[in-house]
C-alpha cells in the first residue's frame, strides 16, 4: 500500500472537512488466468494487489454529502435522498450506484463526505472500478453499522456497475478486490462465489505487468455484445450458463450460431478448463505448464474471443521470442490495458530496456512496466 498517498488523501479531507476520517484501502486485482469466464458462471484466478484505491470518509450534518476525486480534481455535491444517475458519463455513477443499491436492500444511510485517490495505472484493466465501488460501500458499512456481509457488499457494488455505469460486469473484479489474501491468488468459482486460496510461490520468476497505455474506444460495447453471444447460446443448449457446457455440446448447435459466435462460446469452454488445469500446475508447481496455459489464453482471446489489439498482441509476441518469459498474455476486459508477463527474476532488467524501445518504435507510445506484489482485500487503515 502506498503511505505516501494515504497521508496525502487524509490530509486533503483534514484540510476541506477539518476532521478525521475513517480510512479505506482498496484494492486493484490481477487475473493469472480465466478471462471473460466470470459472467459464465466459470473459473477466474484473480489476487489483490499492493495498488488500489485510498478512500478518506466520516459523516456530515450538512444536508448535501460531498465526494471528492484527489486525481482528477473534481467533486460532486448530492442528497441521500434523492440519488439518480450522472447523465453524463463520470466516475460519480460508481459511487452513486452504491449508494442507490445499498438503499434498495433498506439500509438507511445518512450524508456523507469523502475523498478519494488511487494508485492504480490508468486504463490498466486492474479493476480501478471495482476498488472505487469497494472502497464506498466497505466505507459506508462501518461508518453507519449497516450489518452487511463482505459478500453482499460485493454484490452491491457490481449491481451499481451494472444499474448506474451500465457496463453488465461478472463478480471477478469486486470479489478479488473485497476477499484478496496477501501472498495468494483465489480460484474463485463465480457460481458458488467460493474460492481456495493458493499460495503463490513462483520460485525464480515474478508477475510482470506490462500496460500498453491505450484503450481502444469499442470496450464496453464489444464486453456487452459477447455476454449477449454467450447468453443466447447458453438459452440454445438449455443451460444456465456456458460454465454448464462441453466443447461437445457446443458441437450440437454448430450450423446454428455465426462462426464469430461459435468461437466466442469455444473460447470461453476452453479458457474454463485452463483456468482449471492451471490451479493443478501451481499446485504440482509446473511453471512450464502454468505458462502454456497462459500463451494459450492469448491466443483464444485474440482469435476466438477478438478482445485483444495489435498494441497486446506486439507485446505478448515479444514475450514469446524470450526464453526467460514462461507465458504471458493480456489481462482484463481487453481493447487496450495491460499484458500479465510469468517472468524470471533475473530477466527482468534486460526484457525492459528491449521491449520499451521496441514498442515504442512500434505505436510511437511509451509501455509502462511494472511489478506487483500480492494484497489483503478491502480494509481499514489503522
């Protein structure tokens, strides 16, 4: 967690409020591996990260609640009773929807002030989103003893998402965000909303995250588009969800889908039982098969599934020219964002000052390379 921004954040709420808040820190996810299955009510294999999102906040007696954005310098003013949507599209809708969903399950809330910054790269696909609707709903629990599960308050959050940003997001991203364990990632069931913490000991190699610094406009229309593709497959084969399905199944209804959409639904059977196979290779400790698993969840997204971009798909081939590198592939929702790179230790160094020039070459754009290490979920700062 970064101290420095948690005095900073803690100090702008002293200064515009003059008194102390409660302090929360949230935090952004990787995904190993399992892409797109989470809205299938498949396998993900997320963990927190040490990058998140710092929320300073303490009740008012004014008859407006006031929530501040450190980094974008920008504040909306609302009443507690009467919540509504921004029409303009703003960061204020994940906060609100919070707030709308929590009055929903008739828990009373009172104003409110907060202020809040974040550490976590722009447009990364580290789930910023999630670690914002985390950190209020998390906030706002403790704040006005609400009683609520950390499960219901994920829930709350993604059905903020879905209701107030309109993006019809999976459980991953607020579940990873909320239950992380330092040191492990979740193989989280997205049906059960159960997981089994793994311990992560990648020996002589480390978690690279390599973020292209671009997000290409079509992201949320394309991410709604395939959930619809999927759902409408999964009603074909009279199933709840893909999760429910074989490649044999599939098979079945073959010459009555697209192409593009038979492959969108075979892309998420497969990258299901990768995710699978992968808890089996960290558990044996294959890194070798751990990093196959990962190359081939590339490749699916980039062919069957189509959510990568040349700016991806540039970086995981030069991953895959370097002997050092075990697997990698892009991470999030896709269209931009980051690629999650299995990398030796002591290879590190070399691969940086050889990929950042090349990109650059490539796109005119600086990457940004980063390491991560692996963070407790939503809590207090004491």
């Amino acid at each position: 967690m970064n101290t420095t921004l948690v005095n900073q954040i803690k100090q702008e709420f002293l200064d515009k409020f003059n008194e102390e808040p409660l302090m929360v820190f949230s935090p952004g996810r990787i995904n190993i591996i399992g892409e797109h299955t989470d809205y299938n009510d498949g396998f993900v294999f997320p963990a927190a990260v040490n990058k998140g999102i710092i929320a300073a906040i303490n009740k008012t007696q004014n008859s407006t609640s006031s929530v501040s954005a450190s980094d974008f310098k920008d504040t909306i003013s609302f009443s507690i009773d009467s919540i509504a949507p921004m029409v303009k599209e703003s960061w204020g809708n994940y906060v609100l929807g919070v707030i709308a969903e929590i009055q929903k399950l008739g828990k009373t809330i009172e104003n409110f002030n907060m202020v809040f910054g974040g550490d976590i790269p722009s447009g990364s696909g580290m789930s910023s989103s999630a670690a914002l609707e985390n950190s209020v709903v998390f906030g706002l629990n403790e704040l006005f003893n609400l009683g609520l599960s950390k499960t219901e308050m994920i829930f709350i959050s993604q059905k903020a998402e879905h209701n107030y940003v309109g993006v019809n997001c999976g459980i991953m991203d607020q579940y990873a965000s909320m239950f992380g364990i330092k040191n492990h990632a979740l193989l989280l069931d997205c049906r059960s909303i159960e997981a089994k913490p793994f311990e992560i000991n990648f020996e002589n190699y480390e978690l690279m995250l390599i973020n292209t610094n671009v997000k290409h406009s079509l992201s949320d229309s394309a991410y709604n588009d395939r959930r619809s593709v999927c759902e409408s497959i999964s009603k074909m084969l009279n199933i709840k969800a893909l999760r429910d399905a074989n490649e044999a199944d599939l098979e079945k209804v073959k010459n009555k889908v697209t192409d593009e959409d038979y492959q969108k639904a075979l892309f998420v059977i497969q990258e299901n039982e990768r995710a699978e196979q992968a808890s089996a290779a960290m558990q044996n400790g294959d890194l070798e098969m751990l990093g196959k698993l990962i190359y081939g969840s590339h490749h699916g997204l980039q062919y069957q599934y189509k959510v990568s971009c040349d700016e991806l798909d540039f970086l995981v081939e030069s991953a895959k020219k370097n002997n050092n590198i075990l697997g990698a592939r892009m991470m999030g929702g896709g269209f931009g964002g980051c690629t999650i790179n299995l990398i030796a230790k002591n290879a590190v160094e070399d691969f940086k000052t050889s990929v950042a020039p090349a990109y650059k070459k490539a796109f005119d754009k600086d990457c940004s390379i980063y390491t991560v290490e692996l963070s407790d979920g939503t809590h207090l700062i004491k």
